[in-house]
C-alpha cells in the first residue's frame, strides 16, 4: 500500500511515517508514542526530555535516554532538585547527554517545581489539557499540527508556574508522545490497535 503518512517496515507493519527505518524508532513508536503516560515522575522525565531536545532531534535524545536517566538520577524530581552548581559542572562534561547549561539547569528548577506541587498534582495538571480525541489524519503527516490551543494552554499554565523550556509545541510533543493526543496517522497499524485508557 503506498501512502504519504506511513511507511512499511520489515515486518509488514505500516507506521507513521516519521518513524522510517531505524529500530529503535519503531520501537519507541510501537511500544511509547501516543500510549497513556500518567506519574508525576514519568512526566517530569518527559517535560525534562522534551525541552532537552528543542532544536534537535527527537531520536538524538532516545538513543541518549539512557545516558540521561542515569546522569539525572532516573529523573527522580527529590534528588534532581537538590542538585549543585557542581552537578552542572559535572552535566556539562557528560558526552552521553545533551551539554546544553541553561536546558540543564531548567531541569533542576522544575524538578524543585515539582517538589512545590502536592503529589499528583503535576499528572492532573498536564491531564487537564488533554482533548477530546479527534478523527485520525487521513492521509498525509501535513495534518498533524505542531501546535494546538491545548498545548499553548498547557504551556502557559506552566510557564505560570516558573517551569522553563516547556513552549506550547514542546507542549504539544509531550502530549503526543505521553498520549494526551493520539496522532497516529489512520493506516498506521497502532492506529487501530487496543490502547490503555487515561
């Protein structure tokens, strides 16, 4: 089947397109991207990765997922906050994350941000702005939008807040890939497949 939104691996399985070859995408693609994400924690590690890849990417910072958990204490927001002007130092001389300081130290603000909420609070928050699901593209990836007025709300809602690098069409990453929107084109076999509902 030819179609401008997907592209046919190995295993006869159509995906969005974006995927293309790499393994690791289609995994990521299969098994994480639009399926329901819920935990302070595990949204936290989210915010945290989504702003480390503006500007690059997304597959640059999968491939250095695990780099970043273990340089970020599993993105445990606790210990993250308590980190150093020294911890910077060490981050910025670490070659399997991103060196980026000011994206490094957003991290550990939001991380005390966090800390600030009542536990839950953050994954209700984000849940918030989730929408309504709407019909799958159709045809081509042009239908998905990189921004939308819930993830400009979102960003504002936390910008309100003090969390940093969290720009509505980072926002609207973050929805896509932790499920608050489902944006898997129609004749993507994940389209059609069971989903965990939020």
């Amino acid at each position: 089947m030819s179609n401008a939104a997907i592209v046919t691996g190995a295993d006869d399985r159509a995906r969005c397109a974006w995927v293309g070859t790499d393994a690791e995408y289609q995994r990521y693609h299969d098994e994480e991207w639009g399926t329901p994400l819920h935990g302070d924690r595990a949204l936290y590690e989210k915010m945290s990765l989504e702003g480390f890849q503006a500007g690059l990417s997304w597959i640059t910072i999968l491939r250095k997922r695990p780099a970043f958990r273990e340089a970020f204490a599993g993105f445990d927001p606790e210990i993250v906050a308590q980190f150093s002007d020294a911890d910077v130092e060490r981050l910025m001389q670490n070659a399997g994350i991103v060196r980026n300081r000011l994206k490094i130290q957003a991290a550990m603000s939001n991380a005390r941000l966090v800390l600030e909420m009542k536990p839950g609070e953050l994954d209700a928050l984000m849940w918030s702005f989730a929408p309504a699901q709407r019909a799958y593209p159709l045809t081509t990836l042009a239908e998905v939008p990189a921004v939308t007025p819930e993830s400009e709300a979102m960003s504002h809602a936390l910008r309100k807040r003090g969390f940093r690098f969290v720009g509505a069409t980072t926002m609207y990453a973050l929805m896509q890939s932790s499920g608050m929107v489902d944006d898997h084109v129609a004749a993507c076999w994940r389209a059609h497949a069971p989903r965990s509902t939020a």
